[in-house]
C-alpha cells in the first residue's frame, strides 16, 4: 500500500504544476468532454472497391464498410475527416506483366450521427492533399446551427504540455467517445509549428485536442509527408502530390501530430472542393539558400529558395525561371526558408496564393560565376493531372486496358512534353496484345500506320479495326523511350456472335 | 549418323568389334581431341581495380584461356582480363608465368594477353591450340569445355552443340552501361560451363576450337554459352593489329521482318524493320524513320526474317570503316528510296573509372551511351558510383547516380575537366567546395563538400595495400 500510494504521489509532482486533488482533475476533464464532445461525429460510408490487372479477375468488386471519426468545425455542418481513409488514392501492386491496383471508387454520400444519435446525410467537399483531411457538409432543408468545435485561436502547444485528445471507439463498442492524456513530446517546425504526440492513433486520428484548461489546440492528422528528403524541397504550390510520385518515395512514415488551428482556419473558412483548381508553378526539388551555401555562392544573407528542376512548359518556365535560379522575395515579403526543412513552408504560403494569382519574384540568377539580382512574374497555372486521375479504358477484346498519357507521366519518364498516346496499363497475357508482346507502360502511338494521339482515337482505331475484321494489327508504340512495331494478331467474332 | 561415322574413324584395328568397340573408339577420339588443346589450356588469375563503395579496391579472380600462337598469345573474355593490371596465368603442366594485357572488346566480351614466355621453366614446348571453324557447326556436334570451374583448373567436361545460333538478345550488360553481345549469336552447350569457365576454349572432336566459353545460366542445368571462334577470330586480329576494334555505329534498331512482312508489304525474305532511330544519330541525320524497311546496305541486300539474324546485320554495320558515305535502299510506305549516311565510330558504353581519394568517392566518366541511359541531354558531367560510409562527399550529400556538373565554379565536362579541378582543390587543400549536381540525374542542386586532409594520410594507405579475397 505504501509503496502504491509513493508511486502516485511521484507522479502528481511530475505531471501537475499545481497539485490537484483528484476529484478536480476528474471534474477538468469531464468539462473537457462536455465541450468538446458533442462535435465529435462518426462518418459511415461504404466504399467500394475495384482490382485491376490480374488482381481484377482475383478479387472483381468488393465492397467495404467504412466508419470513422469526424469533427464538426463550422456550426453550418461542416465536418472535418481524416483524408487517407475517405478518399484513399489507387494501390498498384507489382509484377511486371501481370501486377493489377486496387482503385476505390468514393461513395455519392455520407452517413454523419451527432453525439446525441442525430443521424444526416453528408456530402464529400473536397480534400487537402497536403494536410491529407478531408471536408464533408452535411445536407439539410433548414439552416444548421450544429455543436461546432471551438477552436482557441491564441492557444500555442507547449513542450510537455499534458493534453486531452479524444477519440472514438469503434462500431463493436457502439462508437462510444473516449480520451486519452498524453504530452506534447516535440515541436516541429514544418511546415509550420506543430506538435506531435505519440500513441494516439487507433481511433484519435481526426480528434481534437483540448488543454486541461479547456482550450481547443486543435485535431489530430498524420503528419504532412514533404519532400525534401533528398530531392529537395517539393511541395511548391500545390505539386506535393506529383513530386512525391516523380520521387517515388515517402521518407518515413507518417505520424500522428497535433495540427494546430493556424494550420486549418484558412481551410474551414474556405474548404477545399473537389474538382477545384490546385496552384501549380511547376518546380521540382527545391532547396533552401542556408548561411552555408550563402556564404559559399557569395550571396549576402540566407534565406531563400534554390530551384531544383524548372518543368518544361510549366508557369515558371513560361515566366522564365529556370534550375538553379534563387528566389528571395515573392510579393515583396522576404522568402525567410534558410534550412531545407522549411521549405514547405514556402510551397503552402505559395498555393494559399490560388490559380491565376500574379507572384512577382525577386531571384538571384547565377551569370558566370556571379549572382545577378532579377525579377520575374509568375501566373500560378493549374496543377495537371496525374496518371492516377486518369480513367482506366478495358479494351477486352485485345485484352489490355489503356489511359489517355499526362504530363506527370512524361516528366516522370523523361519524356518529351509533346508526346501523345494511350499508355498501356495493363496486359492480360494470353490476350491477343499479350501474346503479341505490347507490355505494360508501352505508350501506344500508331496503330496500322494511323496516329494515336488519346484513348479515344485508339478506340476509334481498335472499332475499325474490328468492322474490317482485319487479322492482324500493327502498332507503333514507345517502350521505355526507345520506339518499337508490335505484331497483334486478331480474331474478331464473325458477325452476329458478338 | 554423325555419331557413327565418327565412332567409325576412330576406331582402330585394336578395337573389339560391338558396343564396347564403338565405346573405346569415341573416348580415343576425345582424348586425341583433348591432347591437341590441352597444353594450350590456361587458368587466368587477373588482379584488376574495382571501384567498391566509393573507393578503389584490387580484387581477383579466376577465368580460363587458350594460348593460339607461338608467341604465347592467349585469348581469353574481356571480363576476365580486360581490365587487368596484373594477369598470372598457370599452364596445364602446373608451370606459372605472368601475362600482359594486349587489349579487350568488351562488345564481344574478348580480350587477348601475351604470356611471357621467357620466365617459362618448363621443359615442354608450349605447343598453341588451332582454331576451327564455328560457322561449320550444327546441333548434336561433340564439343568439350575445358578450363578452372570454380578454380578448378584443368577441367573438361563433355557435351553436344545444343543450339548453333542461340540469341541472348542485345540488352546483356557486362558491367553498368556497357551492353555486351550485340555483334553474335552463341553457341548453346550442354557441356558444364560454371563460373571460372570463362574465356576457356570450346572444342570439337577434331581438337579444333570452335568458341569461347562466356557464360553460363546459374537458374538453369546444363546451359551455357560460348562465343562462336569466328567472330573471336576476327576480333583477336584486330586487337593484335591495332589493340582494340574500332567499329561503325549508325544509331539505328532493328527489328526482325517476319510478322510484319505483309503490313510492310515486303516478300521473299528482304528487308529488315527499323524500329528506333537514336536522335541525332547518324540515321537520324540521314533522314531514316521507324517503320522503313532496310533493303541493301553498302550496295549488298539486308535480310532479317528473324531475330537470329539481327547480329549479322549489327556486325555488317559495325564492320563498315568508320566515317564512310553509306548508301542505303530503303522501301517507305510502298515506294523504295535511296539515301546515304555516313558512319561514326562507336564508342565503350562505360566510362573511365577514378577514385577522388582525397573526397571519399569514386567516379565515372560520362559516355553517350550513358548519357542516353540516364536520359541526360548530353553527356556532360560525371556520375558518382560511389561514396564511402560517413565520407566527406556523402556528408555532403553526394551519392551514387548523381551527376556532378560543377566543382568550385568549374564546370567539369569530362572525366578529365573534373580530374582538374579535384587535383587542383586537393593541392590547394581548399576546406570548402561548392559542387553543382544533378541529384539521381534530375534535379539539380547545390552541396558544400567540407574536405578534411589531414585524417587521410594516415588512415588510409595500409587499407588501400590489402587486396580482397577471391571470387569466381
């Protein structure tokens, strides 16, 4: 008894400024609930997914009940969600010729139930692919005013700050809330001052985190993964996604971290949406100007940002930019990033700046071995579209399914920016482009002679094709970055099998 | 029948007559066979220079050879001896003497070395082994590998020609960046061919060599492969002429015509299909597209019905004296052209090797060929191959596939421009280099290489003197 009495005592010394007696302790964090509580939801949704490739005849469509925690953040009925799980991105998995993907097709609505059993239907918003959260605005006939977190702007996480995060169990448990006490273990200053806390993440994911005193901090997410690691900074101006995908690695895992309300105001008062344009200037791995590399170049102080690789035809090589180019001011502010973990911070202050918006940059260009101070105007352009945004074509009778070809596609493998085709996804291999020998990643560009410029002309081919009955095709296509004939041989169905 | 026409002839008066007379009479052959090649026979153990982990290390090895004249030539591959700073050869008769290197093709994986034969201290003539003829091969012939199987010198094992003219595709690389077997076809054996057999002499029952050994397939039983002695026969006179082979190169890929003869609308076994022209390329140059059909080169009709065939027409190019207007017929969309292009010559796929010992890493020169692998615009530059763990130059982020562009201001084009400005650095001991790079042959960035000078003198000489343990 004595020693378990010691133990106790020890611990309140360590974890309380001011030693509270238990029944106030329980009475904080019962207030804690009572505030914070009833804007924690739970989002059930059924998702469904699709296999590719081989994995397509193996596992066809499942589908998947999802449940998850929500929180409203705005009175009207917007609902913050954990972005990964709700709007997961296409898995491939490997094999040369026979590998497949799983894609996920997103839900047309939501189900959200409040704290008190309220049930709605929701909408997905839209998602910051930075942030990895997602929005859903619950639907109703009369204005909402719905139990909204709130949010104390002015809170700071502090080092070995004890907080409360709560959570939700799952289904099994009936969704009931839970909390957990727990420190903020480090302050992170990427992409802005965060604080990360550890253990919380079966279900506090998406959870807010209050003070013992009450304050909301702010919610739980998985630590933006950015791409300095190696390749330099990316991340600028909404390309995080596509340098992540040109690296083709994610240093480290992700981990759960606190967000504070600085990072996400600018996202409940104006909620990503779907669809919507995302800033692009089109710059790869950037670096930061540190006193190093400063004093080294002879440039008078640190901070700024080294390009890595300037995208042919993107809004910075329109407007001039190119790889090596230093930039020191954008919109007359100081670009203050002077280590390489900062510079982030630089892509998200860029992309708050939105589609069409003018930065005017100040830069130093490298002349000769001497810097020169210049100036350029950048329009920020529209991210392109990735290869994963594209539809997957099935052309059955050939036994190959294609994509129309995107830039990412071209600058990932080097390729010339002009180039058009429909790029092979996959193969089956007793098909007839199988036994043909077209391979996956081959991007078809002739088929008998006539060009291919999209998925669309190859099917318009493939339908003639198929009217003329003809035996055999021959198609012109890019493997690797060398061009190649493949010999196809056909047998379309005679007349009136098909 | 072969078989037993053979048997037929070797079998002597001596032999009793029925199967164990046919028995005797084929081993007797073998062994007459054997007795010509064997005092020829070679074990080749190269001390060469490998760059390991961002330093310069000296490894060793074992590989087989045949010596082909009175000389003491020897001809062995270009992976054992081609780039070797030291060769020690053992004969059949256990004698050991020291070899020179007299050159190498690595696109035929063939090199020649010279033994010197003054420090010979035996008592037997070397007595050379003659060549036969490979064109003259077909499937079931007896042949013989001899050589070191794992070390093991002296080894013969036994077989039959399992496919005169098997093709291994033109995608072999002998090392990083250097493509190997473009010019040949191979001979397939069933005769055990296992590391260490290379550059060892394939053998007909006649005691002629009809290839050498190269390479074997470790997934697989029973199937290796030997360079045909025709091709090597070629390659060997160039070297002793010239010490290496100078080839033409037009930057074209081919693809065989078969399936395609009707699309193309060509008949009678004509033409082979263009399938890459490499940009900037003579071919290019000459106005060549993919999807004509090469009728004649040099005034003599092409035919590549399948891709067995494609290394005849890689080494007819080849062959053409580099810088020579070539003529070509050229059948495009239905109609036959003639254009004329003129050859350059082809280049080493890799680079030259060099150890910045003074930074922690190692280097490569940047060949086209390279520069066209790592889809770089020009072959400028040079690649790291590899830094040493907690090195200065992997401190300072440099690491293998980067492309160093420019060192301390200077932009370094060539292996020999960076070799310069290093040499100059490391004189002048400057404790801070700024180094441009194209990080993983993309991006471009900056790094700061802090050289510390002082540590390496000391730490680094015993280590540089050890040499590695063997391998096959």
């Amino acid at each position: 008894m004595i020693h378990a009495r010691l133990v106790a005592f020890t611990m309140m010394c360590l974890t309380l400024a001011l030693p509270l007696r238990a029944d106030d302790r329980q009475q904080q964090l019962q207030q804690i609930m009572d505030k914070v509580g009833p804007s924690v939801v739970t989002v059930q949704f059924t998702m469904k997914m699709r296999g590719g490739g081989q994995l397509g005849s193996m596992m066809g469509e499942q589908e998947r009940q999802v449940s998850m925690l929500g929180v409203i953040v705005r009175a009207d009925g917007l609902v913050l969600v954990p972005g990964n799980e709700i709007d997961p991105p296409e898995q491939s998995i490997g094999g040369r010729s026979g590998g497949g993907s799983v894609s996920f097709d997103k839900p047309e609505d939501y189900g959200v139930t409040l704290a008190d059993g309220k049930e709605y239907r929701a909408k997905l918003l839209g998602k910051d692919e930075e942030m990895d959260l997602a929005f859903l605005q619950i639907e109703s006939q009369e204005p909402l005013v719905l139990p909204a977190l709130q949010f104390s702007p002015d809170a700071q996480p502090q080092i070995a700050q004890e907080v409360v995060v709560i959570g939700m169990h799952p289904k099994a448990y009936g969704f009931a809330r839970k909390f957990k006490i727990t420190r903020v273990n480090s302050l992170l200053e990427k992409p802005c001052a965060m604080a990360t806390t550890e253990d919380v993440l079966n279900g506090y994911l998406g959870g807010p985190v209050a003070s013992f005193d009450g304050q909301v901090l702010g919610i739980i997410g998985l630590r933006p993964v950015t791409e300095e690691g190696g390749g330099g900074g990316g991340g600028m101006g909404g390309i995080g996604r596509l340098a992540r995908m040109f690296l083709g690695s994610t240093p480290g895992g992700p981990e759960p971290t606190l967000f504070p309300y600085d990072l996400l105001s600018d996202m409940i008062t104006n909620p990503p949406k779907s669809g919507s344009k995302k800033p692009w200037i089109g710059v790869m791995g950037m670096q930061a100007l540190t006193k190093e590399l400063a004093e080294t170049l002879g440039i008078p102080k640190p901070g700024g940002v080294i390009l890595g690789e300037v995208l042919a035809d993107s809004p910075a090589a329109v407007a001039g930019l190119r790889s090596g180019d230093i930039l020191t001011q954008y919109n007359d502010k100081p670009v203050e990033i002077s280590k390489d973990e900062e510079v982030a911070k630089f892509g998200m202050a860029l992309r708050r700046l939105g589609v069409g918006a003018e930065v005017a940059f100040t830069y130093w260009r490298d002349e000769n071995g001497a810097y020169a101070s210049k100036t350029a105007t950048v329009t920020l352009g529209e991210s392109p579209p990735t290869q994963a945004d594209m539809e997957e074509k099935d052309q059955s009778e050939v036994g190959m399914k294609v994509k129309d070809v995107t830039y990412e596609l071209l600058q990932r493998r080097k390729l010339p920016a002009t180039t058009k085709g429909a790029v092979v996804t996959t193969v089956e291999r007793a098909g007839w482009a199988g036994l043909g020998g077209l391979k996956r990643g081959d991007i078809v560009q002739k088929i008998d002679d006539v060009e291919v410029k999209s998925v669309e002309e190859l099917e318009a081919r493939l339908k003639e094709a198929k009217a003329a009955k003809k035996g055999e095709m021959v198609f012109f296509v890019l493997r690797d970055d060398k061009t190649e004939f493949v010999h196809v041989e056909t047998e379309w169905a005679p007349k009136g099998k098909e | 029948m072969p078989a037993l026409c053979l048997l037929a002839q070797g079998s002597d008066e001596a032999a009793p007559a029925g199967t164990l007379g046919v028995e005797a009479g084929l081993e007797a052959r073998i062994q007459q066979a054997r007795d010509r090649v064997y005092p020829a026979l070679v074990n080749i153990q190269p001390v060469r220079d490998e760059y390991v982990g961002g330093k310069k290390v000296q490894r060793t090895a074992t590989g087989s050879g045949v010596i082909f004249d009175t000389q003491g030539h020897a001809v062995t591959n270009y992976h054992v001896a081609g780039k070797a700073k030291k060769l020690i050869v053992t004969l059949s008769n256990k004698e050991k003497i020291h070899a020179d290197l007299v050159g190498g093709d690595p696109w035929t994986d063939i090199a020649v070395i010279k033994l010197r034969i003054e420090e010979y201290k035996g008592t037997e003539a070397i007595r050379p082994a003659a060549f036969g003829r490979s064109a003259l091969l077909v499937e079931g012939d007896f042949v013989m590998a001899m050589g070191s199987p794992l070390a093991l010198a002296r080894s013969i094992s036994f077989g039959v020609v399992s496919c005169r003219d098997r093709a291994l595709g033109s995608d072999m690389e002998l090392e990083d960046f250097q493509r190997t077997g473009s010019f040949n076809t191979w001979i397939q054996t069933d005769a055990a061919i296992n590391p260490g057999n290379s550059g060892g002499p394939m053998v007909n029952l006649a005691g002629e060599v009809v290839g050498i050994n190269a390479r074997g397939n470790s997934g697989a039983n029973n199937i290796g492969f030997a360079i045909p002695i025709d091709i090597v026969k070629e390659v060997i006179d160039q070297i002793l002429k010239t010490g290496t082979v100078t080839r033409s190169w037009i930057g074209a890929e081919w693809q065989p015509i078969d399936q395609f003869e009707e699309h193309f609308q060509v008949s009678g076994g004509r033409g082979v299909l263009l399938g890459h022209v490499i940009p900037g390329g003579p071919a290019a140059k000459a106005g060549l597209q993919p999807g004509d059909i090469l009728l004649t080169y040099d005034g003599a009709p092409v035919s590549a019905r399948f891709t067995e065939q494609l290394p005849d027409l890689e080494k007819r190019i080849a062959d053409t004296p580099v810088g020579k207007e070539v003529s070509l017929h050229v059948l495009r969309g239905g109609t036959e052209t003639e254009l004329t292009l003129t050859t350059i010559r082809l280049e080493e796929g890799a680079g030259e090797d060099y150890e910045c010992k003074a930074w922690e890493f190692t280097v490569k020169g940047i060949t086209s060929e390279m520069a066209r692998d790592l889809k770089l615009e020009a072959p400028k530059g040079v690649l790291v191959t590899g830094s040493q763990a907690a090195g200065d130059a992997r401190k300072a982020g440099l690491d293998n596939g980067d492309v160093l562009l420019e060192v301390g201001g200077k932009p370094v084009g060539s292996l020999e421009e960076f070799i310069g400005a290093y040499e100059q650095f490391v004189d002048e001991k400057r404790a801070k280099v700024l180094i441009k790079i194209l990080k993983s042959a993309r991006t471009q960035r900056l790094v700061v290489l802090e050289a510390e000078y002082e540590k390496k003198s000391d730490e680094k000489r015993p280590e540089e003197a050890g040499t590695e343990g063997k391998e096959n």
